[in-house]
C-alpha cells in the first residue's frame, strides 16, 4: 500500500512493505523524498519519524540541486567523457570492424561501423564501462573480504537510475552503477566497501556506520567526492 504524507513544502512517498525497519531516501534529480515503512506502522508514528528527519532531508535535497550535471552525451568527435576521474575527448572513427573503444593518451577513440546511429554509440560506450566496472571489482573483492568478513556470491554491474550500488543479503550478491567507470577508482572501492557491509547490516542505522568506521574511517570523504563528481544529465526516476 502507498500513500503520501505532506509536511509544509516537503512531499513523502510512503510504501508499506513486510519489513522491519524504516527506510528513508532523498532521490535525484529534485530531491524526492520516500519512505518504506513495516507495513503495521502508523502513519501518525511515521510523521513524527518525518519530522525528526526534516533537517537531514532539506540538506540532501540541497545538495541534489547543486550537484553539477554532465551536458547531455551525443558520441560526437571532440565531446567530453570520462574515465575514472580522467576527461578524454571522444574521436567517432567509422569503419567496418568490430565495434570497440580505445583510450590513447587524451583521447577516447569509439570505434564503430559506418552509419551507426546515437544509440548504437551509446550502447557501444556503456557497454565499455561495464567492462571496466567488471575487471576492477574482484581485486576489490578479494582484498575486503577478509577484513570485513564476509563473502560475495556474484557482482552485478548495469545502469542504475538512482543509486551508485545494491545489495542482497539473502543472495549475497551485491549491484554496481555502471557510471562509476567514470568517477575515481577511490569512489568505486567506497561502493563496493558500502555493499559488502550491508551484507552485515541491511539498513543505514548506527550499527552500519560503526562498521564503516571501523573497515573505512575515511569513507565519508569518498562518499563525499563521489557526492560532488557530475553526473548523468536526465531526470531520474526510482
């Protein structure tokens, strides 16, 4: 069941689910607030948790809104794109080979067959990312499973809308946003990091940020920087 609570100027979409916690979110681009709440909890107990929260929700809306935004992407020769944290200008070079991209020195040259539309470059480009995603993350993997102490079944890599990563507890398999290919390594590691812990602790309560504390002590600064990098220009949804 759904249902929406409204405080001054500020709208909450509220779900109600079979759990035990509340789970509250702020969500790009505009700063869309929604709850998901134990399916017994009322909605007066819900406000009060609302307006205990008001403060935190208006500097994440805040920060939403100030965040820059990537121009939208046309594969075109001489755009801007990004590679872990390093701007490269794009040349489109057409010919009939498999299609594939290539970094060399300042550029990232997008090969592709002759006629390929924008979605084709596009699919090309983001499946490159994907790439990237995937060869990083198991010597990530290996390196914090010991120390967080737990282990990881698979690792799905795809474009999200709305978070930088996921996880699932119960399959302990946990999801990454194509897009951090584009962000430094560092902010990469903080998501995997992020994931892998909530393996422990599946909300975002005090245990989780004791652990993050204690795995990473600097992992406010990451989040912080990943926080601050531009990103995908289109109006994202959840």
């Amino acid at each position: 069941m759904a249902t929406r609570l409204t405080l001054g100027d500020i709208a909450v979409d509220v779900v109600f689910k079979d759990i035990k916690n509340i789970h509250l979110g702020v969500y790009p681009p505009t700063g869309k607030v929604r709850i998901s709440a134990p399916a017994r909890m009322s909605l007066d107990t819900l406000r009060v948790f609302v307006v205990a929260k008001l403060g935190w929700i208006r500097r994440q809306q805040q920060k939403l809104r100030e965040q820059e935004r990537e121009a939208p992407r046309e594969y075109l020769d001489r755009e801007s794109h990004y590679v872990w944290g390093r701007r490269y200008l794009l040349r489109v070079l057409e010919k009939d080979a498999p299609p594939g991209v290539e970094l060399k020195h300042s550029r990232m040259v997008l090969q592709l067959r002759p006629g390929a539309d924008e979605a084709k470059r596009q699919a090309i480009v983001e499946a490159w990312y994907r790439e990237q995603i995937k060869a990083a993350v198991p010597s990530l993997i290996a390196k914090w499973e010991p120390m967080i102490g737990v282990k990881v079944e698979r690792v799905f890599v795809q474009r999200m809308k709305t978070k930088w990563g996921g996880c699932n507890p119960s399959t302990r398999s946990i999801r990454l946003n194509t897009d951090l290919a584009k962000k430094p390594r560092e902010c990469l590691e903080y998501i995997v990091v992020h994931e892998m812990v909530h393996l422990l602790e599946p909300t975002h309560n005090a245990r989780f940020v004791a652990l993050m504390d204690q795995f990473m002590p600097h992992w406010r600064l990451r989040r912080d920087q990943l926080n601050q990098l531009p990103v995908r220009h289109e109006d994202w949804t959840y």
